[in-house]
C-alpha cells in the first residue's frame, strides 16, 4: 500500500520522468511525427510496458503510476549507461532505435498519458 510519507518517491520518479521526457520523450516524439514506423514502434512498446505494470506487479493499483514508470525506466536506463550507449539519439536515429531507447520512449508516451 502507498502511504503518505512516500511523496518523496513521487518527487524522485518525477524527477526521473522529467528527464527522460528531455532525452527520450521529445525527440521520440518529433521522430513519430515524421515515421510512421517509429509511432508504431513506441505504441508497441507502450502497450507491453503497461501491461507489466498493470499485469506484473502485484499490488501495482496502490503505488502510483509516476513511481511505477520510473522505476521500470530506471532500470533500462541502468542497463544502457553499462552498455556506454549513446544518446538522445538523432531524429533519423529513431527509424533504428534498438529496444531500449523504444522502450524508454514508451514510458515517456505512458507519463504524459498518466
């Protein structure tokens, strides 16, 4: 259960989505206007991150949305400063963005959504 003493948690994944709407979620964004493939991509991507979310995690209807997104991006976003991935990436770089920038460009359209 969420309890109120948890705001901090909110603030942090805010925080966390704030940033990564700046390095995945604008530019996604832009790349979907002009390819087609890459909104459909993201879409893909959004809907599965929603259903671990909302199908994965037990209790997930008590914690917050923001906390949930963030905390799923956190560990991608681990997973890609280990790799020494690049980004954000170019416009055109969207149309062969691999898994995780997707992924991370879902979370984002799921946060804007939340």
């Amino acid at each position: 259960m969420f309890v109120p003493g948890s705001a901090l948690l909110v603030v942090s994944a805010r925080k966390t989505l704030n940033r990564l709407q700046r390095t995945h979620g604008a530019p996604a964004a832009e790349a979907a206007a002009l390819f087609p493939g890459v909104s459909a991509a993201i879409d893909q991507h959004a809907a599965a991150v929603r259903d671990i979310l909302e199908l994965g995690v037990e209790n997930s209807s008590l914690v917050p949305v923001s906390v949930l997104l963030a905390g799923y991006a956190r560990g991608i976003m681990e997973d890609l400063r280990d790799a020494d991935a690049e980004f954000p990436l170019s416009l055109l770089d969207w149309q062969d963005a691999d898994w995780s920038h997707l992924r991370l460009a879902a979370v984002c359209t799921l946060a804007r959504a939340s």
